[in-house]
C-alpha cells in the first residue's frame, strides 16, 4: 500500500495513454498503483459516520427522508472502497471504472462482505447517455486529477448528466497544490468552482482536517448541488 503521496504509476506509458483502460491495467498489475491507500477515504468516512445520510450540514440534501436508499454513483471507483464504504451504510451503490483489474477484486470483495453493489466497466462519458437524472450522490475523489485537465468540464458536464435536479456533487479534490505535470495533474480549485456554475450551485467548501497524513493541506472538499435547470 502506498502512503497517497503520489498519484503517478513511474515509467509505465506515456500520458497521451491515460485515456485507455490498458494505462491504469498495467499499473494494477504490476503493483504500481500506489494511489491506492488500501482504505476508503477517511473525509468520507467521517463524514458517513457523523451525518449519515444528512448532508445539510455541509448545505446538501438530507437522503434519509426519500422512502428509498438513495444512489450513489463512485467514477474512477479502482478497487472500490468508498463504494463498498457506502453499500455498507445502506446506499444504493454502482462503482464505474474503465480499467478491469481493480473491478474483478471488488466484485471478488463484494461477495465476500454479501453486499448490494452494482460494478460497471465502462468510459464515464458514455454514462450520461445510459442513466440520465438518475443518481442522488456523485462522488468524485482522485478522478478528477486522473484525466486530461481538458476534459475537466466534460467531466462537469458528465456529473449534470447521470444527476437527478438537486442532487449532490461531492468532490474531494486533490491535489490542489500547483504541482506541475501528472498525473495527478494538479487542480485549480476557483477554475472548477467557475466551470461548474452552469449546472451546480456550490453549497460547502472546507480544508478537510481529516485527509490522510501525506494529503493534509493539498485535499480540498466541495459540495455542490445540482440546479433544477442547467445552463446549455
């Protein structure tokens, strides 16, 4: 397990690769994944066991009151911690990822813990297509920084599309320390605050105390909500 200081598998491909599952494949298997903290993410965990499924504390909806359990989508999932994390708080889960290795442990842990969790291997752009307005909660840790900058307002556009109206953005962001070159390419926080305006009003920004050791002070949390009507 690594420390989390370091998002870049060393020498594997170039970056123009990192749009194609056999980047991230590669790097699972041969043990260069150390992104992977072997945990779910602690702001996570903190934030399910002090709030549940009431997130108004950070200006977010209250999921407990909807008379089902609420979805939540995990992109960029790896080996699906945070979404096994969430399946075992009572949320309806799916884990996307477009990189097989990660995936085949989860559905292996899956079992193993006999808990609800939908797995798909897919490209997160297509998803909007396939399960439009459908999702309660995203969340985004590590996913952000793991593709192009330039596909960063995709990636906003991606969120509005699989979110229903006023459901919930949760975006760890990391890193937001200027770091040059990637990935992790570093991510400018007031650029995506602006860039996300056309379809989410930003309900919560913090400097999380609780982010793992190696990532305290360069992890960035926002929870933006989506509006009734988005901007075209």
């Amino acid at each position: 397990m690594g420390d989390g200081s370091s998002v870049r598998p060393e020498g594997i491909r170039p970056e123009s690769d990192i749009n194609a599952p056999g980047f991230w494949d590669a790097a699972y298997r041969e043990d260069r994944d150390n992104w992977d903290m072997g945990t779910p993410t602690p702001v996570f965990t903190d934030l399910l066991e002090r709030l549940g499924m009431d997130l108004r504390e950070l200006g977010g909806p209250d999921f407990s009151h909807f008379g089902r359990a609420p979805r939540v989508l995990v992109p960029c999932s790896g080996r699906g911690y945070d979404a096994l994390l969430f399946a075992e708080r009572g949320w309806e889960t799916t884990a996307l990822d477009f990189s097989a290795e990660p995936l085949q442990w989860l559905e292996s842990e899956q079992k193993k813990r006999g808990l609800e969790l939908r797995i798909l291997q897919e490209d997160m752009f297509s998803l909007g297509t396939k399960h439009p307005a459908h999702y309660d909660l995203l969340l985004e840790y590590t996913c952000v920084c793991a593709i192009e900058p330039v596909r960063r307002t995709e990636f906003l556009a991606f969120a509005a599309e699989v979110l229903r109206p006023g459901g919930a953005l949760l975006a760890l962001l990391f890193p937001v320390d200027g770091r040059p070159g990637g990935p992790p390419f570093s991510i400018d926080v007031e650029e995506f605050k602006r860039e996300a305006e056309k379809a989410f009003t930003l309900a919560h920004e913090s400097t999380p105390e609780t982010s793992v050791k190696p990532r305290r002070g360069r992890e960035r949390l926002l929870l933006f909500v989506k509006k009734e009507e988005v901007k075209k």
